[in-house]
C-alpha cells in the first residue's frame, strides 16, 4: 500500500458498537488497510452459530468476541492498536468507550439497541460521523444494497431485510454490508488526506 496512504490511516481511530457479523467484517477490512486503531465494544461470546457470518474460528468458540477479534487482527497487523472493551454499549457508556473515534460504526443487533445508540452518539457528538448497518438479511438482491446520508449519519444496506426464520443473516450480504461501512469510514477519514501525495504501486 502507498507509504503516505498508510501514514495517513495509522493516526485515525475509529469505533465499534458490537463485533457480529457487521462489526467484525468491519473491523477486519479497517485493519487490513492500516487504520492504526480501532476501539471495539461487545459483551458476547462466540458461539458455534457465529461461524458461517463472523470473522472467528471454530477454537474461538466460548471466547469474548472482542479477544477473539482483537487476536484475529493481531494476526493481520500486529501494529494495530486494538481497544477491547467487553462491555454492552449502553447510552451510560457511550461517551467513555467512544470518545477517541473519530468515525462510529454501528453494528448491532436488534433495532431498538441501533436507535438508541444512534440518538446517544448524535446528541454527545453532533459532527462525528456515524456508519450504521440496516438491512442484510436473507440473499441476492445486490441492486438494493446502497448507502443513504442524513446529515452526519450513514446508513448502509437495503434498510427493509429483518432478520427472521425465512430471511437469516448469511455470509454474503453480512459481509457486503460490513465492507460498505468500512469503505464508507474510508471515505470520511480520507477526507483530509493529500491526494498529491498518493501514487499506485
């Protein structure tokens, strides 16, 4: 990768709300193009129903989620600077787990833990950047998959796939989803970055 790409992205941090199966894809591509830290938050363990949508392996399973991320990344990167916080995001613990970042990515389950996180880290930080996950359940349907912008707010997926019994979460449309976040913290990081300075190799 360019050299002052690189030093570029090794100063930025972002954060992590959950590492399942959006944050942990995330997380991994941030890592693979030298985001020099990235600050997770999950309060779960890995289990054997994890495996086919999140990056962990079967020797994992019974581990916290963000040691065993944090042990994924160290394998890919080991200058990354991984801050593992396993604790559930709550609106109490917003501001103290995620005040370094510069950009949020949000990667939780259910609908309601989404919002509320979203409403907390809008109103502590108003011009931070948030990256949230909706809509990747099920499969194809690849035209749907976009990126909508509300102000300082991010929204990646179809925002109509619920997770149910006829539409799981699966690998695919997982690991799009995730990767568009990543590719959309990219964007918002690189917004200060000389582009003169940048040169294939």
């Amino acid at each position: 990768m360019n050299d002052a790409l690189r030093a570029h992205l090794v100063k930025k941090v972002v954060g992590i709300a959950g590492v399942g199966g959006l944050g942990s894809n995330c997380a991994v591509s941030l890592a693979r193009i030298g985001v020099g830290k990235i600050i997770i938050s999950d309060f779960d363990v890995v289990t054997r129903g994890n495996l086919n949508r999140q990056y962990f392996f079967e020797e994992q399973i019974g581990i916290l989620k963000v040691k065993a991320l944090k042990m994924n990344i160290f394998r890919i990167d080991p200058h990354i600077r991984v801050i593992a916080h396993a604790e559930k995001v709550t609106p109490e613990n917003v501001a103290k787990l995620f005040d370094e970042a510069e950009v949020l990515i949000e990667a939780m389950d259910l609908a309601r833990e989404k919002q509320v996180f979203i409403e907390t880290a809008l109103g502590l930080w108003p011009d931070k950047p948030i990256v949230a996950g909706n809509g990747v359940a099920g499969w194809g349907f690849n035209e749907a998959l976009t990126t909508m912008k509300y102000g300082n707010l991010y929204i990646c997926g179809d925002a109509v796939s619920e997770v149910s019994e006829e539409l799981p979460p699966l690998a695919p449309r997982v690991s799009i989803v995730a990767n568009m976040q990543a590719n959309q913290a990219l964007d918002l990081l690189m917004a200060d970055f000389d582009l003169s300075m940048y040169t294939m190799e």
